[in-house]
C-alpha cells in the first residue's frame, strides 16, 4: 500500500480523474444520492489517497479555509472494505493535519451511522441530525492537540 497526499494541482489528470470516478461510485451511485459530487472546493483540496498498485483503496479530501479545516468524501472502495482502511485513512488525514495546519479544530460533516466511529478517533457531537443531499448528518469537532 502506498499513501500519497497532494493538492489538486499536483495531481496529473489520470489521478484526478481516478478519484472522481471512486467517489460517484460511493457517493452518488452506492447511495443511490443524485448531488452535485464534484465542487468548488476540489479546485484548492489536498487529496489523501491509499492505494494498491492499480486501484485506489481509501480516500479523503481536506479542505482548509482562512478560520478552518475540515476533511470530507472519506471512502473506502468497495473491494476494500471489512479491513481497517476506513481507520487507516482517517489516522493519515488526522495526521496531516496536525503536520501541516496551524488550526486548533477539525471540523466535519458526518454521516450519522459512522458517529461512533468518528468519536473512535476523539469527535465530539456538535449538532442535533440533519439531512445533508437527503442522508442524515451531523456536525463534529475534533480539538487537535499537539
């Protein structure tokens, strides 16, 4: 397995393209959640990829702004799931963060069902649920300590 984390524009288009296809594969084919995958923030993401020799494994994009960083569109390929990437990824990304950014807080919007496993790695509840493309979320912070 190799981890490779790099900004948008570091990518080549292969790359880029590759990641795309895997998230409309999660997010808007597997959940069946017809939203507008690809935005404005993939232009300035950093892009936190596990992958094998051909595929990608796990994935997560990190979005840093002037008063905060968050990460979001955590996946685990489906050929990949049951064995532990999903905590690996967010161990890297969490990682990262704390190398490479000055913020205090981690700020996420989580899916619901994954709630206890976020708590795993230390994020706190901030929010009652809502409904974020038609699927239950919640806010949740992480205080980075360093």
């Amino acid at each position: 397995m190799q981890l490779i984390v790099k900004s948008t524009q570091e990518l080549s288009n292969f790359e880029l393209t590759k990641i795309f296809e895997e998230r409309v594969r999660v997010f808007v084919v597997e959940q069946e959640c017809p939203y507008q995958e690809i935005d404005e923030h993939d232009n300035d993401a950093k892009h936190v990829i596990l992958k094998n020799e051909h595929n990608i494994v796990a994935y997560t994009r990190i979005i840093e702004e002037q008063n905060t960083i968050s990460f979001g569109r955590v996946l685990v390929s489906k050929n990949y799931r049951g064995n532990n990437y999903g905590r690996q990824i967010l161990e890297e990304t969490i990682k990262y963060i704390k190398e490479h950014s000055n913020k205090e807080k981690i700020n996420i919007s989580a899916q619901t069902y994954l709630q206890s496993f976020y708590e795993s790695f230390g994020f706190i509840k901030m929010s009652e649920m809502y409904l974020e493309d038609g699927i239950p979320h919640i806010d949740m912070i992480l205080n980075i300590e360093r």
